[in-house]
C-alpha cells in the first residue's frame, strides 16, 4: 500500500484530494486497524495460555522507553529495527495482561530488574557478566569463563528462572535485596521462591502435577 500510496498524488494546498488519494488512504487504514486487531488478538492468546497453565509468571520490569531508545553511529539501522519490532509486539501490553490473568486465578507474577541482573549478559551456569553479549548480534553465547553454550533469548529465560527459583550461582537468595517485586504489593516475602510457589500452589486447586514447573518466564 505505501508503495501504491508513493504512485498517487499527495494534494498540495488549495487543491482537493483526488479520489485516488482518498481510496488509497481509506485502503490504508483498513490495513493498519486489521494489523492492529491481529496483534490484540494475538497478545490475548499467548498471554492466556500461559496464565492458564502456571501459577507464577516470572517476567522483567520493562522499560520499554529505555529499550527504544534511539541509537547513535554504528548500528543504528539495526537498533531502529529492533525498536520497531519491540513496539509492534508490546511487551508493555503482554506483561499487563499476563499480570492481569494470572492474578485473576489467585497467581502471581514477579518482575525482575533488569537493570541490576543483566539477564541477556550475564551466564546462567557461572554467573559471569559478558558486556560483548550486550550486542545483540550476537545471537548465540558461549561462556568465555566455563563453556557454557546456549542460544541467546533461552539463556536470557533461564537466568530469569533461575533467579526466581534462587537457583542462579552466586546471587543471593533474597528476592527482595536483589530488587524484584511482585505483582501483589501485599506479598511481602524474603523467603524463596520455591516455598512461595507451594503456597500458592495449595491455594489454587489445580492439582498437583510434577511436570509442570512451577514458574515460567517470559523474556
Ligand atoms: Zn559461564
């Protein structure tokens, strides 16, 4: 459409809009409400399904405006990609409606602070912080401190359950140090996750089920 759009002519001041100009507006808008409601639909899906099959949602305290940040120099073209893409998926939206529905079940959801764990940097098995791995061309990390090898977005995933489920090397067991909060400003804990996560466990009625972890993630 916008390469048909190029074709027609944009009325200038003082002239009408042609009728071509008007159709390929009106054309245009069509296609950007039905990509709009595809997306809505399709962040209702996900964000469903997952709430429907755990308790604990595990996610990172986004801060969206930060992470589309415009880039300066080298990898500019990229970084303008990448924030339209981080945009047009809606992390802000997926979290509040993933929040929303595991609430809505007596769940619970934990963010994390990015900005002190450096999930995408750091490694899951040894807990060394990677500044290279902060270039996000890098799409595959091997540890260059243990030869741990995991592909990016995974390794992002487990780093974040694992800190939930003080399972990550060398970071502390208190949630609440590290500068996580949840979902429910009620719940108040510096105990583990693990006995967290039975609790609520028992709250809800599902039943018990060893195959399902007790928490994801979403990175
Ligand atoms: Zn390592």
């Amino acid at each position: 459409v916008a390469k048909l759009k190029r074709r027609k002519r944009a009325p200038r001041k003082g002239v009408k809009a042609s009728r071509r100009w008007k159709k390929i507006n009106r054309l245009e808008a069509k296609l950007q409400a039905k990509v709009a409601r595809q997306r809505k639909d399709w962040q209702h899906k996900v964000t469903s399904e997952i709430a429907r099959r755990y308790d604990i949602g595990v996610t990172e305290k986004l801060n969206v405006k930060n992470m589309t940040r415009k880039a300066k120099g080298k990898g500019k073209k990229r970084k303008a990609g990448l924030n339209k893409s981080i945009l047009s998926v809606g992390f802000a939206t997926l979290n509040r409606l993933l929040t929303y529905k595991i609430e809505q079940k007596g769940g619970l959801v934990l963010f994390l602070p990015t900005q002190t764990l450096k999930p995408s940097q750091r490694c899951p098995k040894c807990d060394a912080i990677h500044k290279e791995w902060a270039d996000l061309s890098n799409r595959y990390h091997v540890c260059p401190a243990c030869g741990f090898a995991i592909e990016r977005d995974r390794g992002t995933v487990m780093i974040l359950y694992n800190v939930a489920t003080n399972q990550q090397p060398g970071l502390g067991t208190s949630l609440v140090s590290l500068g996580c909060f949840s979902s429910t400003s009620e719940t108040r804990y510096t105990g583990s996750m693990k006995q967290l996560g039975q609790r609520k466990r028992q709250k809800s009625r599902r039943k018990a089920d060893g195959e399902t972890p007790p928490a994801c993630a979403v990175g």
